[in-house]
C-alpha cells in the first residue's frame, strides 16, 4: 500500500503547490490510511498549507517544520532550545493569519475589525516581543561562548562535519574515550562539544562535534544555529563523516559539501571519514572507495558562485567508529600532519624554571634533554603555537636573532 506520492512539475501550483488532482489522490489516500498528517516534503507557503488543509481535511506539515519538530524534541540545553523556539516563532509569524481564521464569522461590517484580527495582532506583537529577547539571550549565551573559543586559541582544532545520523557522536566517543549521548535518530546532537583528542603522551588536538547536516535544511534553523555551525570555521582540519555503507552517501557528501561552501570553509583542509566501513560488502567496497571524489552539490535553482572554490578529492579514511577499525591509521594521519608543521628549538633553561622543563615534556616532541651545570639543554620540536607560548612565559631563554 502507498504511503507516499510524487509529482513532477515544471513549476509548483500557487494555491497547492501540486495540482489540483494529485492533492485529491492524496485526500483519497489519507482517509484510506486513517492518518493524521500529511507531510511535504517542500516548504510551504501558509496559502498552500491553508488550502491543501481544506482540500484533504488533514494537518498539512511542510518540510521545515517537521525538521523544527525533530529539533524540538532533541534540544536538551538552554541554548539549543532557545535556537530553536527561535526559529519556530520566526517560521510561525507570516502563518498566524491562518490560526485565526475560525473568529472570521464574528467579523463586523466595512471597516470594522473583529476579535479575530486583534487577536492576530497581539499575537505578532507578543511574538515579535518574544523573539527580540530571545535574540539578546543567545547573544549572551554566544559572547560566554566565546570566551572559552580565546582561551582555547592556541589549541589545534579538528571539526567533525557530516549528514545527520552519519556516526559524529559515536567516532567522537571512540576518539576521545567520552561518552556524549549517541542515539540511532536525526539530530540526536545539537550542541557543540568540544573533547581532547589525545594522539600520543605530549600531542593532542581538540574534537569539536556539533549538529549534523541536512539537505535544504530550513533557512530559519540555520540562521538560529548560525553561531553553533561557524564552530566549523575556526577548525584547523575537518573531518567529513560519511557514512559508507547509506544507499543515499553520494548525495550525503554532495550536501555537506555544499553547506561547508556556504559556511565559508571551502578553503579548510578536509579529510573524509568514510565510517561505517565494517558495514559493507565486498562487492560494495570499490564503489565506497570513490566517494571521495564527489564535490558539492548546488541542485537545479543555482549555479555554482563563481567565487568558490571546487572541492578537491579528499583525502580517504576507511573507519568503523563502531569498532574501532583504521582510527590508529586517522590518529597517525593527523600526528603526522601536526609534527609536520613543528619548528625545531634549542634552548638551555635555568634549574630554577622547571615550569618551563614540564611544558616543554607535555607541549612539544623532546629529542635531547639534558642537565648540565649551567641549566638543562633541550632539544625539540614544538608547534608554532605553543612555541609563541614558550617565548610569551620564558621570554628570557630567546634572544633576538632567535626571534
């Protein structure tokens, strides 16, 4: 029995977006099937949802808000739920109208205005009210945010990036031996959460995952989540989470593709994490292997700006987060690609300064440290970050010709 039906048009219908027959079939089916939903797997105008609502005798749901639904129901703190009441109320207010169209029959004559408009009217007020507080409390909640982003600035930072449901949480968990909320649902993760990734005894990075992407996610969500998903932004490397073994990972990659370029981060060095990978079959392992290639995805309305930049093949990474599979191979990827970035030092630190001697230990990859009479010699490699922190709390141990 069908559950679902397709129309293809040349241009949607203004009044029902699909024709006048087709809403009809699915009047026919809705009440066949008892439900009490139709769903759209576009956005809607409020005329639209109005008169297909009229048409079927059902609740009509647009694309956008059931995607707003499902965050509802995975929001756990304070600022994901403000993101998105947000966006909800933002997505209600040019559909009030439609919510008061019951008092119409309470309407006075020319020129009079029945309790149904003041009503909508109080509501766009309260709303409007509602939304400019919400405003300033996620501002605050985002410079409290930030704070935390400087104090962590001479971190290096890898940013978990993928389709919703690809396995972020779960390689986050694996990577980072935490053990953050992992659930087998779309958007199960809507915070940013920021771990440390350690890779060797003195070498770690900072994991940061946050809110997966969706195709056409609805622009109202993205805007409320504009703060979280800049979090990409700042990252040092991005590991794209592809889940391998999903019949849609093409079009998966090509959307994320797509909304890394939109967020400015064509240019960051991405690798992809084709996880999932103890899923496949022998047979499916070739066609998984050339996922790699795919670049971004900007669909029939727009071409591609002529100002981005085309992705290149991705470096490829055959994980299984599950089990634990090829993430020594990862980890040694990115050690590698930090320490290939070190700048070689060489330094005599005073005995009395043995705060300098423990974060050289646990900051940089010693290859001589020994105490002498006049001090300790140390030998090493460190990164350009933690080397300009070295130089900021042992000024005295750098000449200028050092500099």
């Amino acid at each position: 029995m069908r559950d679902s039906l397709v129309q293809k048009l040349s241009r949607p219908n203004a009044a029902t977006w699909v024709g006048a027959g087709k809403v009809a079939e699915a009047a026919e089916l809705a009440q066949e099937l008892d439900v009490d939903f139709i769903i759209a797997d576009n956005d809607l105008s409020p005329a639209q949802e109005r008169n297909i609502e009229k048409l079927t005798e059902k609740t009509v749901i647009d694309r956008s808000q059931l995607i707003m639904d499902i965050f509802a129901q995975r929001a756990q703190t304070p600022q994901a739920r403000l993101q998105v009441e947000l966006a909800q109320l933002r997505y209600s207010l040019p559909r009030l109208k439609r919510m008061w169209t019951h008092l119409s029959r309470y309407e006075g004559g020319i020129g009079m205005r029945g309790p149904g408009e003041k009503q909508l009217e109080t509501d766009k007020r309260l709303i409007g009210r509602r939304i400019q507080k919400m405003v300033r409390d996620l501002k605050h909640i985002e410079r409290r945010n930030q704070v935390a982003i400087e104090n962590r600035s001479e971190e290096f930072v890898v940013a978990l990036a993928g389709y919703t449901n690809a396995g972020k949480s779960t390689l986050l968990n694996r990577l980072t031996r935490s053990d953050e909320l992992v659930e087998d649902k779309l958007f199960a993760t809507l915070d940013t959460r920021v771990r440390r990734w350690i890779l060797n005894e003195n070498r770690h990075v900072l994991l940061t995952d946050t809110v997966g992407f969706i195709k056409d996610l609805p622009h109202h969500l993205v805007a409320s989540f504009e703060a979280t998903l800049t979090e990409t932004r700042r990252a040092d490397i991005i590991l794209h989470v592809v889940d391998a073994s999903s019949p849609q990972a093409e079009q998966h990659i090509r959307t994320v593709n797509t909304v890394l370029q939109n967020l400015k981060c064509g240019d960051k060095l991405t690798w992809m994490v084709l996880n999932k990978w103890d899923a496949l079959t022998s047979e499916e392992i070739p066609e998984a292997n050339n996922l790699a290639n795919i670049g971004p995805d900007y669909g029939s309305r727009a071409a591609a700006p002529s100002n981005i930049k085309v992705i290149e093949p991705a470096q490829a990474f055959q994980v299984s987060a599950a089990n634990g599979t090829g993430l020594e191979v990862l980890s040694e990827a990115i050690l590698d690609h930090l320490q290939a970035g070190d700048e070689p030092m060489s330094l005599v630190v005073p005995h009395s300064r043995g705060d300098v001697v423990a974060y050289l230990r646990k900051n940089a990859s010693l290859e001589e440290l020994d105490y002498q009479v006049d001090g300790v010699h140390i030998s090493c490699s460190i990164s350009p970050a933690r080397g300009a922190r070295l130089k900021h709390i042992f000024p005295e141990g750098f000449t200028k010709d050092d500099d």
